[in-house]
C-alpha cells in the first residue's frame, strides 16, 4: 500500500524548488503506485464475484485517482523542468490546495490524497487482500497512524458535534489497545484487525468528506473567490500545457484555453454570486476538457515509448535485439518518437512494426 506524500506549502506560499521538485516526485510515484493498487484490487473483487459489492468505492476511489492524475499534470507542465520563479511556485501551491473537479464535496488534493489512502485501505481489508498474522505488527503500526490522522479530523468538527466523533474514536483506540495487547502475548489477531481497518477507513473516510462539505458550506462567498484563483492557475498552467503538446504531438487537440478575467468581478449578492458560480462551472467543464484532451494526448506518446522499452527488453532477452531488421526498426521508431511534434499516427505504426519484426524472429527462432 501507497501512501500519499506531504503537500510541499500553505496555499499562497512559493516553497523552494527543491522541495516542490520533491513533492512532484513522489505524487507522481505515488500516483503510479495507486493506479497498479486499484488495479489489482479491482481484479481481486471481480475474481471473487465481489464486483457489485465494491462498485460505488471502487468508482469513487477511481474518481480520486483520475484527479489527483490530472492536477498533476498541471502542476509538472507549470514545474517545467525546474524553470520556475516565484510566481510559477507560487501557483504550483494554489493548485495543490485548490479544489478539484469530480470528487465527493470538492476536495482539495491533499484530502483527495488521504481520501484515496483510506478507501484503498477499506477495499483492502474488504477484500481481505491484507498480510496475514505474521505481519500483525506493521499493520498496527500503520492503524496507529491513521488513528492519529483520525485524531486530528476530529480536532476540526465543529464543537457542538464533536462529541460522538470522540467517542467513536476512542472506542477505536481502545480496540486497537486490546489487540496490540493480544499481539504482544503471541495470538493470532488477523481475524480482529481486517474489521478494526475498515471501520477506522470507513471513519477517516467520513470525517474527510464531512469537513470538505461544512467548509464548502460556511462561506459562498469565500468558495466562489477560491475557486476563481483555483481556474485562474489552472488556465495559466493549460496554456503552458498546451504548448507543450502542441510543441511535442502531431496531431495534437486544439482547445481555447478559457479567459477567467473576461467573467468581471465577484458580486456579493446572493442571487448575482449563484449565476457567477454557475459561470465559474462552465469555465470550470471547459478547463477539464482541455485538460483531459491535452493530456491524454502527451500520455499517448509516453505511452508508446514505455511500450516500445517493453518490446526492446523482450527483444534483448530472447537475444534478437541486434538483429539488423529489429535494431532498424528501433532506430526509426526511437528518431520518430523524439521529433518535436512527433506525428502520432506515424509513431503508432512504427511500433506496432517494431512488434511484428519481433514476433517474426521469436517465431523464426522457436522453428529453428
């Protein structure tokens, strides 16, 4: 299981470039990790004939994934190799906490983060896809942390609810006592802690969601002004996702990047405020769009390039890879793929040749 890193600054902070260079780092191995996670959970469910039983999760936890992908995405085209000053750090940290589109109560990327953390767990322990008894300890090593991270959810319910919430979390902490106790004396507890992590997810799940609602809530006004930074840096950090893809695919899509500006002010009127939210969502669809069309469209061309290492190690371990015929159609697919804008459709044949002059030689080689 993957754990989410620590967001690098406060929203509104420009964090040293090594630390956001960090921080992306590991979102983006933690965004690998995640996917492969999810993968595999959803294989497990549907082996089992559970498919049905973890739809609405596994469809959230996609949710999230998909997400915390794209805000990614943006934040490494803004990141631009290093090249960034005050301003780009500083809007790197205004997309981090700013609010992404398609999650349960418009989360911020770091709730989204934890969010995933504690579904995937739940999926897990639902599935009983957790280490057996004699990884009894890290597993309550682990349910130690995220009662901690329970704990301080908790520490943000408004006072006048917060009673049952500290209940319920010592009623956890107390489980958890009795099997650390239990663990210790040498029993089996792994029957005690699948139940224990689906009920502490279950609750870091709510909690989460519960906040995000209430601050989404508190204030219109607050929300529509933070939303509008939130699309302001996403349409600057679009431009430059853009001319990046169109710098580097041919065909690449060709999406007008919505001008924030041209919505005017924030009212603060009720009736007014409603309709420029409503504004602010339509610009809001229309950045997810392009988004998704410009990303997908870079994701193609890494796609084809993994795909094109994985048909070369094949290649080496099967000893054909010097094969004039093979190492050519290497050479042409690699120069074709590194062009600057590389043409898509040229690519994507070079490839599949790669793969068919493989699969002619393996076959050649099992006659032989």
């Amino acid at each position: 299981m993957s754990t989410a890193p620590a967001p690098p600054g406060a929203l509104g902070t420009a964090p040293e470039p090594i630390v956001l260079q960090a921080y992306l780092s590991d979102l983006d191995a933690w965004v690998r990790a995640r996917r492969l996670e999810l993968d595999e959970l959803d294989a497990a469910a549907l082996a089992a004939g559970r498919g049905d039983e973890v739809a609405s999760d596994m469809a959230l936890a996609l949710a999230l994934w998909k997400a915390v992908s794209d805000r990614w995405q943006l934040m490494w085209a803004t990141w631009d190799g290093g090249r960034v000053g005050e301003t780009e750090r500083t809007r790197i940290t205004t997309l981090v906490w700013g609010r992404l589109d398609g999650t349960t109560g418009s989360v911020s990327l770091p709730e989204a983060c934890r969010l995933s953390d504690a579904l995937a767990a739940q999926l897990r322990a639902a599935l009983s896809l957790m280490p057996g008894a004699d990884a009894a300890a890290p597993r309550i090593k682990e349910l130690r942390a995220q009662l901690e991270r329970v704990r301080d959810q908790v520490a943000l319910e408004p006072a006048i609810a917060r009673d049952e919430p500290v209940e319920r979390l010592a009623a956890l902490l107390q489980r958890l006592a009795e099997i650390a106790e239990r663990a210790q004396r040498g029993a089996d507890v792994g029957g005690l802690l699948g139940p224990l992590e689906a009920d502490a997810s279950t609750f870091e799940r709510d909690l989460i969601v519960g906040n995000a609602r209430r601050r989404e809530a508190r204030d219109q006004l607050e929300d529509a002004r933070e939303l509008r930074r939130d699309l302001a840096a996403r349409a600057a950090a679009l431009h430059v996702l853009a001319e990046t893809c169109v710098r580097t695919v041919e065909p690449s899509p060709r999406y007008a990047v919505p001008d924030v500006e041209a919505l005017g002010p924030i009212p603060n009127t009720a009736d007014a405020l409603a309709a420029y939210v409503q504004r602010l969502g339509r610009v809001a669809a229309a950045l997810t769009l392009a988004e998704q069309e410009y990303a997908g469209a870079l994701a193609e061309r890494t796609q084809l390039v993994d795909l094109l290492d994985a048909y070369v190690s094949k290649a080496r371990s099967l000893g054909v890879a010097d094969r004039p015929d093979l190492a050519d159609s290497e050479r042409r697919a690699r120069e074709v793929l590194d062009r600057e804008p590389a043409p898509m459709v040229v690519c994507r044949q070079l490839v599949s040749t790669y793969q068919t002059w493989l699969s002619q030689l393996d076959h050649s080689k099992e006659s032989a």
